[in-house]
C-alpha cells in the first residue's frame, strides 16, 4: 500500500529525469444558475414539438396484380335444375316443339333454352288472353300490349304459330290484323304442352 508524501520534491528523485509540471490551482468556475422549469396544470396535457413521420410515398406505381379466375363448381340447386330441364326433354311432343319453337337441334342446346327463361312471358300472356271470355276484349288487351311492347306481341305470335302448327301467322303486317289474330288463335292452342318454358 502506499502512502502519499507530502514532503516529497520531485526534484531530489535521482530515478525521475521529467520536470515537474507547475501546480495550478483550479479556477473557481461559477455555477450556472437554473431556473425552475415551468409547471403546468395537471388537466393540460404538455404538447411536444415533434413532426409527425413524413408520408413516404413510392416513385413508382404499384403494379395490379392479376386478378385469379377460380373456378366454381356448379351448386346443387344449379345441377337439379339442369337434370330437370334434360327429363323434360323425354316428352317427345315437348321436344319437337321447342326444336321448331327455339330452332334448337340438339339436346344441349333445348336444355339451354329451357333454362334461358326467355318464353315465360309469353306463355302467361297467352294464358291470360285465355282467360278473358269475350273476343273484343282480348283484341283490346293486344292493342294495348303491342302499344307497350312490340317484342312479347311477337314472341306471343311465334309461340301461337308453334302450338297452332300454323305458319302462316305472322307477327309482320297491320297491327290491327295481328291483334285480331292473336285474339282468335289464343283461346284454340294448348299452352300447356310448353309448359315446360314457363
């Protein structure tokens, strides 16, 4: 352990040939005053100065990514119907008549048809002239219809050439002469043979 000298002279030291550096007594340095930080109220919430971080934003557009088909399996529902449609095809009746109805040469393309839906309003439009008694009132209620819409006038007419096997009807002429037709022709055909398409 050593202990320290307070007598000791460098300069008597043989074994030390440095000159001893001069002692300097340290300055007195003043304290620097601090003044007390504010106090806020405790319901005030102290705000600090920070900025948010910046939004970065790409240099670039992002790419779309390819959208992927997935392929659905037919649902159940879906499936009944279309072995529905086929069994209706058994009656061979049925079957001639959507050929001649739809021009459908295949059972495929008479399953499509049946499904498209697309003579259901003309079967109920002639159920309805059906089931008016008198001839001048179905001949009003197909003015009025060919007034509002032209194409189910024709669609009718079609149909009734079907069921009537009469081609000779025509949607085509005076549309007074196709109202009367369609009037008398409705309540003679058997709607009930398509009723597979309603």
């Amino acid at each position: 352990m050593a202990f320290f000298n307070n007598n000791w002279d460098p300069t008597q030291d043989s074994t030390s040939t440095a000159t001893p550096e001069p002692v300097v007594e340290p300055a007195s340095i003043p304290e620097p005053v601090v003044e007390p930080e504010p106090v806020s109220p405790p319901d005030i919430p102290e705000t600090t100065d920070v900025d948010p971080e910046p939004e970065v934003k790409p240099r670039h557009k992002p790419r779309p990514r390819p959208s992927r088909r997935v392929k659905e399996k037919p649902s159940l529902k879906e499936i009944r119907s279309v072995l529905a449609a086929y069994r209706l095809l058994d009656d061979e009746d049925f079957s001639g008549l959507l050929a001649r109805l739809t021009g459908a040469k295949d059972e495929g393309e008479k399953v499509e048809r049946i499904l498209a839906d697309e003579w259901s309003a003309a079967i109920k439009t002639i159920r309805d002239l059906q089931a008016d008694p008198t001839d001048m009132t179905r001949l009003v209620q197909v003015i009025k219809l060919q007034e509002k819409n032209p194409d189910l006038v024709k669609q009718v007419v079609k149909l009734l050439a079907v069921l009537a096997d009469d081609e000779s009807l025509k949607w085509t002429g005076a549309e007074l002469d196709v109202a009367q037709t369609v009037s008398t022709v409705a309540p003679l055909v058997d709607v009930d043979r398509v009723k597979g398409l309603a």
